[in-house]
C-alpha cells in the first residue's frame, strides 16, 4: 500500500518539478497570469497548503487545550502533516517573487541593514507569521513525541498547546488579510478571516480523514467535525454570494454538498466512501482558492499551472511518507500498531483534569506566566524601535498596522523560552549559567547579523551643510581649480555624485550597500593610475554602475569633479565618530 | 529492478558528468540563443498601434477637486508635481505613448505576451483617453508593498526604487486601475530594449515599473537649482508625454504653484478622476468643460 503510494506521488511529483524548474527559469510568465490579475497559481496553493497546515495544530494542540480526548497516533500523525504542508506552503511565495533572491528584504529587518522592509504591509505580517508558525511547529511536534518518554516534555506539552492555539487562529487570519487588506472588491469584507479560518480547519479535516483512511482506522469525531465545516462554508458562500453576488457552483458542489452523504450510512461505513468524500472536499477547496485569486476568471490556463498542483501534491505526499515511515517507531510507540483496529476509544483514563481552578491559578498558566512576560517584553521592545524607525523616517502609519506582528513575536519568544527554561533546570546550575552564556554569546552574534556590523552611516552625507571639508583648508591647488571653480564644483559634488560618493568622497556605504554594487575606492595612486581623461569620460559616458552624465554635466565640469575628488582622497579621513554625532543631532 | 547500489551510483555520476559536460559547450544556452538584433523604432510604433487597437473600456470618471497639498509626513510644501489632461482637446492618437516608449526606454513584449495584452507601455489608451498611474497622494500600491520599493518622494511622486523590488506583485493586485507593469521577460537578453535616453536605467526582469513622470528630468533640474542654490518649483520642467502632444492636451506642473501652467489652466476646468482612483486623492487628473 504505502509503496504504491509512494509511486503515485512520485509520478506526481515528477512533472511537477518539471514546471517547477520551468517556472523558476523562465519567472512568473510562465504561469497564467496578466496584466490584470498579477497573482496566479502559486498564492492560490500557498492559501491552500497553508490551510492544509492548519489541521494538525488545530487537532492536536486545540483539542488537547480544550480537553477532548484524542489518540496520540491521530494526533502526531496530524501534526506532521502540518509540517509537510507548510514546508510545501513556504515553497510557493518564494517562487511566487520575480526576482527570488531578494526575499530576504520582506523581513522587518528596518533601518539596520539598509532594507527598511514596509511593516504596513501584509505580506510582511505573513513572512513574520508562518516563519513564527513553522518554529512553534516543528518544538510542538518534537515536545509531543518526547513526552511519553519524559516528565519534563510532558509538563511543557499543555502550555506550549496553549501558546499554540492563538497562533492557528492569527496565522491565517493575517493569510486571510493578504486579500481582505486590498482594494479588489471580490477580496474585500471583514468576515474574510473567519472565512479563510474554516475554510483552513475544514480542508485540513479533510486531509486527516483520508490519512486515517490510508493509516486503516477512522475517528468518528473527525468525520462530524468535517461535516460540521462543511455546512459552516457553505453559510459563507451564500454569505458572499449575497454580498458580491458571484458563486462558483462547482466549489458549492464539491465542497458543501457532496460531504453531506456522510448521512448515508452506506457512504460513511466504506472507505473508498469516506476517501472520495475527503478529496472532493480538498478539490471544492482547491478551486475555492483558485477562483478567489483569480476575480475576473481564470485565463489561459496552462500546463504549468497543473504542474504546479502537481508539484505541490506530489511533493507533500513524498516528504509524508519518507517521514511517516522513518518515524513510524516514535509514531507508533508502545500503543497498538495503526490500523489493528477498526474504531477509536479514548483509551488513556481521565486525569481528573476536570477539577476547578481559580481564574489564573492553572498550572498552564502558572508555568506560562514568565515565558509570556518575556515575550510581551521583547515585543514591546521590537514594536518602540519600529515606531521610533518610523518617526524618525518620516513614514506614515497607524498603529492598528503593527498590531499583527505581536503575536508572532510573543508566541515565539515564550514558546523558546517556556522549552529552554526545564532544560536549564535540567542540566544544573552550572549547566544553566553556560547554556544562558551560550545564549547570550549567540544573541549578540544574532544581533550583529540582524544589525549589520559596517553599516556606518557615512555621516558625510547626514550633514547637509557640508561645512565638513572646508574649502579654505584643502593644499594650495590654484594650478588645477581656483577656489571659485572649487566652490562651483563642491556643490555639483555634493548634489549630484554625494548620493552613492559620499561627500567626503569615501561611499556612502549605507545607501550602497543595499542598492548597487559598491563603488570603485577612487585613492589618490589608483586615480593617478586610471588618469584624469579616461574618469571624465566614465563621467561622461557611464561605466558597470555608473550612470552617464553626459548632456546633464558639462565635460569641462566633469573634468573639474575630477580633480575634486581627486583632492578629496588627498585630504585625510574625516573622523567616523564626529560625524555621527552631527548626524544624530538632525 | 536488478539495480544494486554500485550500478545506480555510477549511472548517477554518469548523468552528473555527462550533464556537466553538456554545460561546458560553447553554444550559448536556450535564452542567449534568443538574443536578437536591437529592434526598430518602427517595431516600437507597430506596437503602439497594435495595443491601442486592443478594445478596452473606457473608464467611469467622477468630479475631483484641485489637488492639494500632501498629507503624508515630511511632504513639501511647495510642491506636488502632476498632469491635467484635457479630454475635450485629446483625440487619442497615441503619440504620447511613443514618446514615452522613447523617453523612459520602455521595452517591446513577445507575441504571446501582445496576445495576452502584457504590453509594458506606462500609457495607455483607455476607450481612447490616455491612461498612466495618477501618483496617489494615499497610493493603494505603497501600502501593500512589503519592502518598501514602492515609495513617495515629497514632491508628491509614487516613485519605484527598482533595486529594492523583490517582484511580489502585491502593489499590481492592489492597484484598482492596473496602472503598474510587471517585467515578465528580461528584455535586454531577449532584445526587446532599445536604450533611446541614457539618464533611464532599463529595468531588469521581475520588477514592477510604472510612469515615474518623467522623475529623472524633474531630479535633474531639481540638482541644477540646488546647485545654484534656491527655492525649486519645477518650473521649466516638462514629461515626455506632455511634450509630444500634438494638441497640447497634456498639461505637466505644480499643483501648489500657483504660477505654473497646470494650476492656470486647471482652474477654469472641471476636474476628473477614474472613480476608483478619485478617493484616493489622484495627481494627475482630467480636464472637461468649464472654461
């Protein structure tokens, strides 16, 4: 069975890493999209396999939070699926970018290294997010394995299913945002969240039935769970439909009323019953999302797009099952080997976990008090220095803008904190002081990565004045530029080549070096070596970088910028420090 | 399958090797392959003719009030730079868009890319009115723009900083007119660029670009007067577009100068905007009646 399987997803997968590849090659042409409908396939099946990613978290850690009983194999089997479909959810907005190698600058990285990323903008929220999601993921799923076998897991695995469950919730509440946030009518309403929540758990649902199907073994409950999802998309469809008015029958049909012969006990008691109802609900879904991306209709359809589908099922379904089997010892554990039995009983006794506590005294919050406090801290921080950014940039935003990206921030902090914090008690306190150092010691080096070690500003152009390289100062130059000539051609410098030189001559590294290729260090023996007319004419004429002049600057002027800057490198560097501190005071 | 593991590293490296070796010919690769001759302006022209013979609509336009001043921080206060095009005098003929093929170095698309309408022209003609991004003062697009690529300067400007485009499209989606265009080929290699001015960079594949209004030529005489020293208006400045319209349709200048021949002649006009657009506080507007 799982080799046939493996077989049909790697015959999937194959020509879908042909498109793939294609895709990539040839940018986002090669999929249908226009000048109309700039998204195409690929955020149609990130809002898909991310909702898919929804399902395991949501079973596993919700319904642990919310105490309904559930087998551990349903649920680590759930869970890394969430994991496989996030890995294939990730894959498709980077692929989605016309130029991939700049996705780096999405992360709100601000004014420190030069990128200031737009925090007002959703797609940044969603970066933020899923990048948190994937994290908390991949500790949740690694906690609930250690469990059985440690006391310290176990303790860890409620509170950390408590930061868990906001997180579900807001990740796809800010996915739901990418399109509600616009201006394009057919994505635009305020129950878009709520929407792109059910749509999420119901899909995933979905998904999980059709495991258990595979795995031999079914859960009743999911399957009414799925039933119950299927009639709660269906209230948002003709919710929409009144709104806007546009229905797609056939999302209608495949996803709302073909699951409701799940009231046929003949449907619901065959497997091959329950799979087709699982995959006409993932399908339903699918081409919700595709139609959701695409307002105005689906154009020139191609053969990338399928293989796109293709990549993202075949993928999924390969990386599943070489990690299903790999773990199927962990997976399965002491309990019964899956598919042995035919009906799940909740079989692990209640642990009086039914008892009352006073508001704020559980023990889930007793233990996730300190790792939240830390992660409110640590947000506060990140959220004063962006709003301090901001001002300080002259950059219009409202702070209902940067409310998306606590969560995110709280959740991973508290969650890293809430795992560290056993293991430290673990080891010692001997044990604890190296790891915090070692901690610390990486957070410094994380830091200097995040900051940027060079990104010295080059004060030189901050001072707008310019009074930096005093005219009167410079060595007696009468043969080459009269002092005149020098003030003439200071401030063509200053306005026309200071931007990306420096006014000291010296780059200004901070605008260059996100933006082009640094400039050649023009000192003194290498301008004497390229000689004065071959630099007039890189002046003139322009060079890998260098944008021609030639029509906006006079030849007899670029010949005296020349020798500017040739004095410019004669003169000794300003001091570095001086010149930030007249920087900070503007 | 009789493979055993020796068998089916060394076919492994076999392919490995081969495929390298494929890689080390001399024959360029698919896409220099279809590197061509830099074309013509009489294709630039047959393209023009060939997008404004496309059926479009024509756009709903509703009362605007005269631009103002900019709300966002840090905006100038003595300028906001933008168009009034005058639909009374405008009779479509679609020289601007050549001119600013020529002046911004806007490149050809493929035939497939024609078919599907992809034209990478930053005008055009919407049921026979010139069409180009109004620079919103509340642009939709820089909201969305997640790394900040897409920008406003504060002389009232949406300008695109092309080395910060990651090409995430989000600004495309959000714009309600579709004014913004996204480079799906990398024209240089295909031959599809012709570099007619200099002072443009030639966009690089994946990026968004869209009218700058003529941003280089106001940051050229902004430089010469902040070399000089005094106050910069704009005045003298002129776009591409502007400047090769036969009926002097177009007018380009400073909302907030009252000297300047936009203000002039917007005043005695009523304004229009695409509806769409209207709320968002559009710089360049239409002229209709009045008088």
């Amino acid at each position: 069975m799982v080799r046939i399987l493996f077989i049909v997803f790697l015959c999937l997968l194959a020509p879908g890493l042909v498109s793939m590849g294609y895709s990539l090659w040839q940018g986002p042409a090669a999929w249908s999209v226009d000048s109309g409908v700039f998204w195409g396939m690929p955020i149609s099946l990130f809002v898909f396999w991310i909702g898919l990613a929804h399902a395991g978290t949501l079973i596993s850690a919700i319904f642990l939070v919310l105490d309904v009983k559930m087998e551990r194999r349903t649920s680590i089997l759930a869970e890394l699926a969430t994991l496989c479909a996030l890995v294939v959810a990730v894959i498709f907005p980077l692929m989605h970018l016309g130029v991939i190698q700049n996705f780096y600058m999405v992360a709100p990285y601000m004014e420190s290294r030069g990128s200031m990323a737009n925090v007002c903008s959703p797609l940044v929220w969603d970066f933020c997010c899923i990048l948190a999601y994937g994290l908390l993921s991949v500790v949740y799923l690694v906690v609930h394995v250690l469990a059985d076998k440690s006391a310290v897991a176990a303790s860890i695995h409620r509170p950390l299913a408590w930061l868990l469950f906001p997180m579900v919730l807001w990740v796809h509440t800010i996915v739901s945002l990418d399109f509600a946030a616009t201006f394009v009518p057919a994505w635009r309403g305020a129950f878009f969240p709520i929407y792109f929540i059910v749509g999420a758990v119901f899909s995933g649902l979905a998904m999980v039935n059709i495991m258990l199907c595979a795995e031999g073994y079914r859960m009743r409950q999911l399957e009414k769970l799925m039933l119950v999802g299927s009639w709660f998309l269906g209230a948002f469809l003709l919710w929409d439909f009144a709104l806007k008015g546009n229905l797609s029958v056939t999302v209608l049909v495949f996803a709302v009323l073909l699951p409701q012969l799940m009231f046929v006990s003949a449907v619901r008691e065959s497997t091959l019953g329950r799979v087709l109802i699982s995959s006409s609900i993932i399908v339903g879904l699918l081409l919700e999302r595709v139609f959701l991306v695409f307002p105005s209709g689906v154009m020139g359809f191609g053969w990338v797009d399928l293989g796109l589908i293709c990549f993202g099922f075949g993928l999924f379904g390969v990386i599943f099952l070489v990690a299903r089997l790999k773990l199927s010892r962990v997976i399965e554990g002491e309990e019964v080997l899956m598919g042995e039995v035919e009906e799940t009983v909740p079989k692990r006794p209640a642990t009086g976990r039914f008892s009352y506590f006073a508001p704020l005294t559980t023990p889930e919050f007793r233990m996730l008090r300190f790792p939240l406090l830390l992660g409110i801290i640590a947000c506060t921080l990140f959220l004063v220095w962006v709003v301090g950014c901001l001002e300080e940039n002259g950059i219009a935003f409202s702070d209902a803008n940067l409310v998306p990206l606590t969560c995110p921030i709280i959740t991973t902090v508290a969650g890293i904190v809430l795992c560290l914090r056993p293991l430290v008690m673990h080891i010692g306190k001997v044990g604890g002081a190296v790891m915090v150092a070692l901690a610390a010691l990486l957070g410094v080096l994380a830091g200097m990565v995040y900051g940027g070690v060079t990104s010295v500003p080059s004060g030189a152009v901050v001072s707008s004045t310019g009074d930096m390289l005093d005219v009167g100062t410079l060595p007696d130059s009468t043969s080459t530029l009269d002092s005149v000539a020098i003030i003439r051609t200071k401030a063509v410098f200053e306005a026309r080549c200071a931007g990306c030189h420096g006014a000291d001559g010296r780059l200004n590294e901070k605008f260059v070096r996100e933006y082009y290729p640094v400039p050649q260090n023009l000192d003194v023996s290498r301008m004497d070596a390229l000689g004065e007319d071959s630099l007039v004419n890189v002046i003139l004429n322009g060079r890998t970088n260098m944008n021609p002049y030639a029509g906006r600057i006079s030849p007899q002027m670029a010949r005296g910028l020349v020798r500017y800057m040739r004095l410019l490198a004669e003169t000794p560097a300003v001091d570095n420090a001086a010149t930030q501190n007249e920087g900070g005071d503007e | 399958m009789g493979m055993d593991r020796r068998e089916f590293i060394k076919w492994c490296s076999l392919l490995a090797v081969g495929s390298m070796l494929g890689g080390c010919r001399k024959l360029p690769f698919v896409g220099d392959a279809a590197k061509k001759d830099l074309p013509s302006l009489k294709m630039f022209e047959a393209e023009v003719r060939r997008a404004m013979s496309k059926p479009s609509h024509r756009m709903e336009l509703v009362r605007v009030p005269m631009p103002g001043r900019l709300k966002t921080p840090g905006a100038s206060l003595e300028n906001r730079f933008g168009m009034a095009i005058d639909l009374d005098a405008c009779d479509g003929c679609g020289k601007c868009i050549l001119a600013c093929i020529q002046e911004n170095n806007i490149p050809l698309v493929t035939e497939d890319e024609a078919a599907k309408g992809r034209f990478m022209h930053w005008i055009e003609m919407r049921g026979g009115v010139p069409f180009m991004c109004a620079h919103c003062g509340n642009a939709p697009c820089e909201r969305a723009c997640p790394t900040g690529a897409a920008n406003h300067t504060p002389d009232g400007l949406s300008a695109m900083m092309y080395k910060r485009c990651t090409g995430s499209r989000y600004c495309g989606a959000n714009c309600p007119e579709h004014a913004r265009k996204f480079n799906f080929n990398d024209a240089v290699q295909q031959g599809l660029s012709l570099k007619f001015n200099d002072k443009v960079p030639v966009r690089s594949k994946g990026v968004m670009e869209k009218c700058s209004l003529c941003l280089h030529r106001l940051q050229d005489d902004r430089l010469e007067v902040k070399t000089a020293g005094g106050v910069w208006r704009g005045r003298g400045v002129n776009t591409a577009c502007a400047e090769a319209c036969p009926k002097k349709a177009i007018v380009f200048g400073n909302w907030l100068d009252p000297d300047s021949p936009l203000v002039k002649v917007a005043r005695r006009r009523d304004l229009y905007a695409p509806a769409d657009l209207a709320g968002f506080d559009p710089s360049i507007v239409y002229m209709m009646g009045g008088k």
